[in-house]
C-alpha cells in the first residue's frame, strides 16, 4: 500500500532524500523493508518502548539514515511527537490504532506531521461483524493486552480519518487467517487533492 515511486519521486521534486517516519514502529521490520526499497530514505521510528527500539535498533544497525526513539504518540498539535509539521513524506502507522483513545486527534496530529504531497499509511486488526463473537474476543483482549481500546471495521477507519482531515486515496480490506481480519488505508491531507 506504501507508494515507493512517490517517495522515490521526493529526491527529484523537492531535491531532498524522503523522509519516512513509522509509528509504532516495534522491531522495525516495516523501516528495513522499505529502507530496501527506497535506500535514500531518511527513516524515523518511535515506539513507545524500550525492548521493541532495541530490537529495531539491531534489525537497521549500519543503517546510516536511521533515527529511532521512544516516545508514545496520543493527542495533540503533532500527534505529541517531538517533530515540526510537515517534517514527513510518509508516516505508517501498523497496528496501534487500536490502542490510542483519542484517534481523531492522534490521526489529525499525525497530518499535520505530514509534508506537501505526504501520504499516511494505516494498517490494523479488523473488528469482526456478527455472528463472530467479537464482544467476547475484546473482553479477553484487554485482558492479555492492557493498551488496547477498540477495533475498527474498514468504514469505522475511514470515518476517522476523514474527521481528521484526510482523505482516502485507496484502502483494501483482507484475511489474514481464519481469526484475523484486517484493513489497509492510503491517505493524504483533505486540501492535497485539491491543488
């Protein structure tokens, strides 16, 4: 879902390596994939804890454009990261969205993160429609994982991020296995399509 030929195109558009920030970004697996695919990149991760940069950490070592660190992303002018707006060209955000209590705010903090022409990338769990018992499956979620706070179908999202300001360039909606569902966005700034 990540547009590699845009970020591709930064270098020669604005004379600048892309920049690339992935919240959330665990072990950074997500930041290495596209650091192959795109190697001028300068790549951000933050994560909000300590074992999953360390891990990150050694998964990009001898990446030279690569900056990692730990902070927690929640409500605010830029989603209470430490970066100016318009700082990146893409933000992928995989699988936490579930967990931020206040995602409109968290999503239009994150857009404003989000340079000229920037593209935001979300990725998450797929709330299950009846008959799955999904009532059920969250209680015993929040039991195993004390962060989470709901998940979303693929509408419910897209309703998010057009309260944020967004808008959808293109989503996609998949199984991961008989259990998991998930959805995948691609979005830009409401006023980007417009230029």
């Amino acid at each position: 879902m990540v547009d590699v030929a845009a970020l591709r195109g930064v270098k020669t558009r604005l004379g600048r390596s892309p920049r690339v920030l992935d919240v959330a970004c665990g072990t950074g697996i997500l930041l290495k994939q596209l650091i192959e695919r795109a190697p001028d990149v300068e790549a951000h991760g933050v994560d909000a804890s300590a074992d999953m940069l360390a891990q990150a950490q050694a998964a990009l070592d001898g990446q030279p454009n690569v900056h990692l660190e730990q902070t927690v992303v929640k409500a605010g002018e830029t989603a209470g990261l430490p970066f100016p707006p318009g700082s990146f060209d893409l933000i992928t955000c995989t699988n936490v969205l579930q967990e931020i209590a206040q995602p409109v705010a968290v999503l239009a903090g994150l857009r404003r993160l989000l340079a000229p022409e920037g593209q935001l990338v979300l990725e998450d769990y797929a709330r299950r429609e009846p008959p799955f018992p999904w009532a059920a499956f969250a209680w015993l979620t929040r039991r195993v994982d004390p962060a989470y706070v709901r998940a979303y179908t693929l509408p419910e999202a897209q309703s998010l991020c057009v309260q944020a300001g967004l808008r959808i360039l293109c989503q996609k909606a998949f199984k991961v296995d008989w259990l998991w569902h998930g959805w995948v966005l691609r979005a830009v700034c409401r006023d980007e399509l417009s230029h």
